[in-house]
C-alpha cells in the first residue's frame, strides 16, 4: 500500500474522526451506553434469536441504519475513496472470522474500546487497542514478508 501525498487532504480524516466523536458522544449522552458497533449489532441479533421484540433496540437499528446510509449521503458532496481489496474471498472470510474471534475474546471491538473506551482513559480499552494493533502490525508484517 502506498499512500499518494500530493492527493492527501487531512480535512477529510478530520471531518471523519470529528463525526465520529460526534456519534459517540451523541450516542453516549442520548441512550447512557457505549457506541461499540459489535455490542450494537449483537444486541438486535441476540433478540431476534431470543425470540424478544425488535422495540427496545430501536436507538441500536438506528445507529447501524446510520452506518449503512452514510456512504449514500457522503456521496452527495463528495466521490467515495477507491478501496482496493487484494486478497481473496477465503482470506476476507478467514480474517473476518478472526475479528470476531478477537472481538469476543477482547469484550469489545475498535470503536468501544478505541473510541470510546480511550476516550474515557479506561486501562482495560488502553490493552486491548494495544493487542489489536500489535496483532495487526504482526499480521501485516507476516504476510507481507514472510509468507510473501
């Protein structure tokens, strides 16, 4: 991966991150609870699964409708960025898997302990981003050098 400098516009990253600060907050502040995407899209699953109604998830399928819609609005002021995926179907489902894997085992995922957690200096959110990135830089690092 290269990064194209003379392209780089970090107005775009920062209206990003200032968005999402926004929903977290928001999020926070309106429902009282931690806007970690796996606990809001396990929430809704783990209903439905239970049999129990969809209503008191409603502020959660919301905020993931939110998530679906917004690269249809950003798209109204703005081309969306290239994402070129390089690897095969069976790597996409096996590093999925391991996402999920990581995420059960860590109580979390990025953005509830990498957004929200560090936000509110939690320790336990601190050791988890550190694994998950260092699991990450490993990854990378392997595949791309070692294994070739």
């Amino acid at each position: 991966m290269t990064i194209d400098w003379n392209a780089f516009t970090p107005w775009h990253a920062l209206a990003g991150g200032l968005l999402i600060g926004l929903a977290a907050a928001l999020f926070v502040l309106g429902n009282g609870r931690i806007a970690g995407i796996a606990g809001i899209v396990a929430s809704p699953l783990r209903a439905l699964t239970g049999g129990r109604s969809l209503a008191p998830e409603r502020t959660r399928l919301l905020f993931l409708l939110g998530l679906v819609v917004a690269p249809w609005a950003w798209q109204l002021v703005a081309p969306l960025p290239a994402g070129p995926v390089d690897v095969g179907t069976l790597a996409l489902l096996a590093a999925g898997l391991l996402v999920g894997i990581g995420v059960r085992m860590g109580n979390g995922c990025t953005s509830g302990h990498g957004v929200c957690g560090l936000s509110r200096l939690s320790l336990r959110s601190l050791v988890n981003v550190l694994a998950f990135m260092g699991a990450g830089f490993v990854t990378v690092y392997v595949l791309r050098h070692v294994v070739g």
